[in-house]
DNA sequence: TAGTCGGTCGCTGTCCTTCA
DNA sequence: TGAAGGACAGCGACCGACTA
C-alpha cells in the first residue's frame, strides 16, 4: 500500500505554534485564506480565536504547550471538516464521535512520518503550508522497523491506525479543560466532554508497567560486554560510550540527568564524595529537583577509566569545572539527542554480535526496541529484590514510594533475578 | 560527500498533584 | 486511598546547516 497522495484538505490550517501570545491573530495568509473560505458557514475565527485563547494559558509550558496544540488543533480541524460546524456547538454525542475518531482516525488523516506543518515559500522568510503534513502520524513499532532495515525489506505502512489508551485519555484530558475553559469564560452553559458517561470506556485503565522495556540478563550482558569491545577498538570515540551505557545503568538515570536542562549543565563536580568517602552523583532530576545517587565502586573504575581517557586525573578533583561528557571535536556537553544516538549504536552493534554468535531471534528481537530508558527500568528492577523500597525510591528519583512499588516490585519476573542483582555489571 | 549537530514535530509514557 | 487530571519527559523521525 503507498502513502495516500497529499489531499487539498489539510492545504492549509490554523497554525498556533506560529502566534506567540501576543502577536496579532491571522497573520498567515494561509491561515487568513482557509478561515475565510469556511465563513460564513462556520464561525472559523471565533472558534480560532477562542482556541487561540486557551492555548495563551500553557505557553508558559512548552512540553504541555505542544501536547495542548496538537490536540485542540485536531478538534477544531473534526468540527470544521468532519462535522461541518463551529466546535461551539458540539454535543454530547459529537465528543463521543470525536473520541471515536481520535482512537481510529481516518487514513488519509494519518502520514507514515513526522513532517513540519509549514515549509518554507518562494518569498524569503514566507511560511506555506506542507502538503505531506497529517494531524496524526503513525511509525510503527522500532523493533520492525530495525528489522526491515537489517534485512533490507521495506518497512510495511499500516492498513489501519489505532492510537495508544494513554495518547487517548490525554486527548479527553485536554478537550475536558479547553471546554471547561469556554464554561469559565461564559462563552459555554455546559461541557460536552463531561457529559460522557464512563469516559474510561475509550481508554482501558492500565497498572503502571515495565514490561518488555526491561532487557534481559542476556542482552545487558551482550550490550556491556559491545560497549566494552567498541572502547577497545576505538578508545578516542568509544570509551564514552562505555562510560555513558555504565553511567546509566549504575545511576538508574532518566537521559536528561545526564544531558542536562537549560539551567544545568553537568561536570564532572557531579561527581562528589562526602567526608566519609563515600561518592555520589548529583543531578538536577525530573521537575528540577536536585538528586544525590550512591556511586558503587564499580562504577568509580568506569570513571576511572573514562576520565584517564580524556588525560584527566583519576577522580574528579573539587571544584574541576569540566564538562561531563565531551563532543568528539572536544567542545563541551552533549544533547539528550547525542547520548541517545551514542546509546543506540552500542544497541545495534549488540544486536549483530548477537546474532554473530548465532542467538536466536526469539533472544534478539526485543532488544531491537530497546531506548536509553530501558537501562534504567533494567537496573531498577534488577535491583528491586536486592534493596529496600525507600532506599530505590531515593535513587530513582521518585517522590512517593507508591511509585516505585506500583512499578518495580510489582512487576519483577522471577526469570530476571535468578539470584537478584549482581552488584558486577558483567553477568555472562 | 559523509558525518555531526540542532530545530522541529508528534506519539507515548512517567509521575506528581488534586479531588472525591 | 484510589482515580482522575495535568505537567512534563523520552523518544524517533525528517530535514537543513555546517564542516572536515
């Protein structure tokens, strides 16, 4: 089956990202061109004004802000082109079908890759809308797609697409408050969202779960033991790899603790050690709360080695206001981005030395998806039976022990813990 | 020309807060 | 106390700029 051939409906539309809060409305001639042609059947610009407003709430938000676009983008684009009327009048049974529409939408309202909603004119500095551009867009599972690339088969494009329980319920979540917001400003006597009953019938409730994110001991054996290899193949490259795989692993670490945030950098006075001895990592974790994680001794040697790479002293000294992770052309600090893409090779040389030795798919295959963040769900839960709840909750950075329990000591497989965690990385 | 890097985008999941 | 609501992060992809 080939991509559906771009359709003239979705040639242009309201582009919200465009207007920051307080730059005029209309200002794409795009924008102008598609609200006049739906007058005066539907109020298009009162309905894009009202959503303009809303959004002027979150922009302070970026993250939520784009979640919240993308969904009230998708609604008004429903009322206008699917119902034919202004989303001001939408009833109960409307939300309910547009519920429907979001978990199963249209095909020709789904493209097969991410695209950017507006593409540059032939005027210098003009935006115009790209044709190739979807309110919905599904890629597919990644272990297929690695699997089409490894054998060169083309990668299959889905017949229908079905969005997850959790994309749902943030879709109901955001049309529940854009409605609430029109009741609050009186534009609105009643919110059609609420007026669903048993809303959780679009989206299956769901335990919080690790399962198939957690590689088994056979794969962490096989990626540590390719980080390794690689660093010894090509130690100016690789043995930052080592260390990030390690680092991640050991510190149970979400990517942005070891990339960083906007207002924090890290150096290698992450790495700190108490008047005891004792040595911890200090990051600035989810919500910017700062967060100190017991270093193992194990890991010292992987700093160790690391830093020796890089010419510098064994242990961090204090106050050395080195970069923690250095770009190949020795400029400083890495993106979330480039720890991910240096991750993401150690998975895939792991996947050809498994099959190499002639591991069997079944064996293979999930490791194929694997993403920074398994290692840290693959530490924590090998970890769970070994260490008490409260002494993991601090570590993995988790406010309540609710958390914590609810996912790692739930869903520990006997299979994975044969006689708990080693406290050695290397298993096989 | 190939590799690196960063901007942008949408899907999905995590996890904290609020409320009944 | 559990469910719902909501803020936020991780992730993979496309694409263009830059550079060795």
């Amino acid at each position: 089956m080939t991509a559906p051939a771009p359709q003239p409906l979705f040639d242009t539309h309201a582009r919200f990202l465009a207007l920051s809060p307080s730059s005029l409305v209309f200002e794409n001639r795009f924008v102008v061109r598609f609200l006049n042609k739906l007058e005066p059947e539907i109020p298009a610009k009162s309905d894009y004004l009202h959503t303009r407003d809303f959004l002027r709430d979150y922009a302070g938000w970026e993250t939520t802000y784009k979640a919240y676009r993308i969904q009230v983008e998708r609604l008004l684009l429903w009322c206008w082109l699917k119902k034919g009327s202004s989303l001001l009048k939408l009833t109960r049974e409307d939300a309910e079908a547009f519920l429907g529409f979001c978990r199963e939408p249209d095909m020709e309202w789904v493209g097969q890759a991410v695209r950017r909603r507006f593409i540059a004119g032939e005027e210098p500095g003009e935006l115009v809308p790209n044709p190739q551009w979807r309110p919905y867009e599904s890629l597919g599972s990644k272990a297929a797609r690695k699997l089409a690339d490894e054998t060169g088969m083309p990668r299959q494009t889905p017949e229908h697409y079905k969005v997850t329980a959790s994309s749902l319920k943030q879709a109901f979540t955001i049309c529940c408050s854009f409605y609430d917001f029109l009741v609050r400003q009186n534009t609105l006597l009643d919110n059609p969202f609420r007026a669903i009953e048993e809303p959780g019938r679009f989206f299956e409730k769901r335990a919080p779960s690790i399962e198939g994110k957690v590689l088994n001991p056979l794969q962490w054996a096989f990626v540590i033991e390719t980080a390794e290899w690689m660093a010894h193949q090509d130690a100016e490259r690789h043995e930052r790899t080592l260390f990030v795989v390690v680092v991640l692993f050991s510190l149970y670490l979400r990517i942005s603790e070891l990339a960083g945030r906007p207002d924090w950098h890290p150096t290698m006075q992450a790495f700190q050690q108490d008047e005891g001895g004792a040595w911890w990592y200090v990051t600035v974790g989810k919500g910017g709360k700062e967060r100190r994680i017991s270093v193992g001794s194990e890991l010292l040697g992987y700093l160790k080695r690391y830093r020796m790479s890089r010419n510098l002293t064994p242990l961090p000294q204090p106050g050395e206001n080195v970069p923690l992770l250095l770009k190949l052309d020795g400029r400083g600090g890495l993106t979330d981005r480039q720890i991910r893409n240096i991750v993401q090779k150690c998975f895939d040389s792991a996947v050809k030395r498994m099959q190499a030795e002639g591991r069997g798919e079944r064996e293979i295959s999930s490791l194929r998806a694997a993403s920074t963040y398994w290692l840290r769900h693959t530490s924590a839960s090998y970890d769970a039976p070994l260490r008490p709840l409260r002494s993991l909750q601090v570590d993995l950075g988790h406010a309540k022990a609710s958390t914590t329990h609810d996912i790692y000591y739930h869903s520990v497989e006997p299979e994975r813990t044969p006689t708990g965690r080693p406290r050695r990385l290397k298993r096989r």
